[in-house]
C-alpha cells in the first residue's frame, strides 16, 4: 500500500513538473508580453481592425487627391483665360500689321479658337482639359453650339464680344471691349447684355 501511494505521488509531480515546463517554454518565447500578445493566443488582425485601417487609408488617400485637384484646376483656368487673351491680342496686331482683316472662330462644340488671316488658318488652340466654352455672344448675337466669328478691321477694331467659360473651380464670363481689346471679368449675365447691348449700336460692323 505504501508503494501505491508512493508511486501515485510520483505521477503526480511528473504530470505538475511537465505542465509547468510547458508553461514556461510558451513564456520563453514572449517573455516580455502579456499572455494576450503572446503568439498562441493571437496570431492576426482582427477583420473589424482591418477594415477600419482600410478606412483610414482611404481617406488620407481622398485627401491628398483634393488637395492637388484644386491648384490643378486653378492653374487650367488661368491658362485657358491666358489663351483667349492672347488669341484676341495676336488677332488685333496681325490686322494691323498687314492692314488686312483677320478673323477670329470661337468654338464651343470643339472647344477651340481659331485665327484666320483672309483664307489662311494661322493658328489654333483647344483649351486646356476640363475648361469649356458653354456660350459665346458677339454683339447681339449668342451661340451655344455653332462656332461665332469675330472680324477684326485693318486698324485691329471689332465688335465687343463675350465668352462664358466654365470649368470644376470656376465660372464666369469674360468680355472683351472691340475698339480697344480690353478683358474684363463679368459675373452677372444680365449686366453683361447690357454693357454689351450698349456697346452693340457704336461697332455693329467692324471697318
């Protein structure tokens, strides 16, 4: 009987002395970490903690995106007004340079200006990527879809003309006076048919 419960007591402290050598051969991997950062207790990411760092990146991601967009379209806006601008000066001084009229097509179904020197295309330009041409009034006259025409006499005058241009940061009109070629920006459409019906009855044909 004493050898029965001899060896009883001895099973008992081998079975203890094993577990706690287990225990201690998981600890000794991650000494350092609680038990619920220890590898055989947590091995992943959780799916809710993924998709919330998905989230996160996402949106960091769309901000980044309007932060660059916005100087971006500024920037087209400028260059398209820089384009008109120039189209308009480089119209008055060819016409006075070989005293000879020049024609200037603005289209809104191409987006594009056009310089014409008697039956010869001089130039052409389309305006830059998200800028559009939605409605051109030379005179009296307006146009959405057709191209307008804008003749330039012998001593660079025309008719006060007008473009309405429209892009993602901005839309305004812009007008250019016929005898001295002046810009100017207008925001109110029924100001600008009246600068423009004023103007009409001075220049209704360009000499």
């Amino acid at each position: 009987m004493r050898k029965g419960q001899a060896r009883g007591q001895r099973d008992k402290g081998t079975k203890g002395q094993s577990g706690e050598d287990h225990l201690s051969a998981a600890f000794s991997l991650c000494p350092s970490a609680p038990l619920s950062l220890c590898p055989f207790t947590r091995k992943a990411f959780t799916l809710v903690e993924t998709m919330l760092a998905l989230l996160l990146m996402a949106l960091l991601a769309a901000a980044v995106a309007m932060s660059f967009s916005r100087p971006l379209q500024a920037a087209r806006a400028r260059e398209a007004i820089s384009q008109i601008h120039f189209a308009d000066a480089q119209a008055r001084q060819a016409a006075r340079q070989f005293s000879a009229p020049v024609r200037l097509v603005l289209d809104p179904s191409e987006n594009s200006i056009t310089r014409y020197e008697g039956e010869h295309l001089r130039a052409r330009a389309a305006l830059p990527t998200g800028c559009r041409i939605q409605e051109v009034i030379v005179g009296r006259h307006a146009t959405w879809e057709d191209h307008a025409e804008v003749w330039f006499s012998s001593s660079g005058l025309s008719r006060s003309y007008a473009l309405h241009l429209t892009g993602p940061a901005f839309d305004q009109w812009v007008l250019f006076a016929g005898l001295s070629g002046q810009m100017t920006w207008v925001s109110d459409e029924q100001t600008l048919r009246s600068i423009l019906d004023v103007a009409a009855p001075t220049r209704r044909d360009a000499d």
